[in-house]
C-alpha cells in the first residue's frame, strides 16, 4: 500500500458485505474497519459498491458498515453509479473508518 499515490487512487470494493447470506459478523466488520483504516492514508477515494438491494442489507454486516460509512455505500445500478462517478474524493467517509477503527 505504501507505493499507492494518494492523489490519483480510487478504490473500488464491489461486496455484498454479508447481505447475501443475511449474517452479522462482527469479525467481519473489525477486518473490514481494520483494513479501511490502513488503505486511507493512501487513496484519494474509496467507493464501495453493493450489488444488492438495501432492504437486504438490513440486521446484516452491511447495514453496520453502511452505517459507519455514513450511508454512502452505493448499489450497484446505473443512478449509483453515475453517483460514484460524480462524487468528490470521500475523504469524511475515510476519516469515519479511523474514528470507528476500535470495531
């Protein structure tokens, strides 16, 4: 990660986040927190994509997740992703990874 340039990086994560199985992993959430946590100092942008629905993401890891990335994880259809092509660098919701690294 050291060698990322963090003015022209942009990192895609394209995962369900455990909506698929409709589990809860707070295992899989303080792996996820621990990794953002490193990655941010080297991106400029992270956009996250689901591809399902949120009314799936409900009682899952990925309702916990969207909620600390303070509702900016995206689905995977063409409204959010004219909206992640739009986006300014999310630089807030990176900060918010490293205010919840504790998870």
């Amino acid at each position: 990660m050291p060698k990322l340039h963090r003015q022209r990086t942009v990192v895609l994560i394209l995962s369900d986040a455990g909506a698929a199985t409709a589990t809860y992993s707070q295992e899989r959430i303080e792996g996820i927190s621990k990794f953002l946590t490193a990655l941010s100092p080297c991106i400029r942008q992270l956009i996250w994509l689901n591809p399902l629905p949120p009314q799936r993401w409900e009682q899952t890891s990925a309702w916990t997740i969207d909620a600390v990335l303070n509702g900016k994880m995206l689905t995977y259809e063409p409204a959010s992703l004219q909206t992640a092509a739009r986006a300014i660098p999310q630089e807030n919701m990176i900060k918010t990874w490293q205010m919840y690294s504790h998870l």
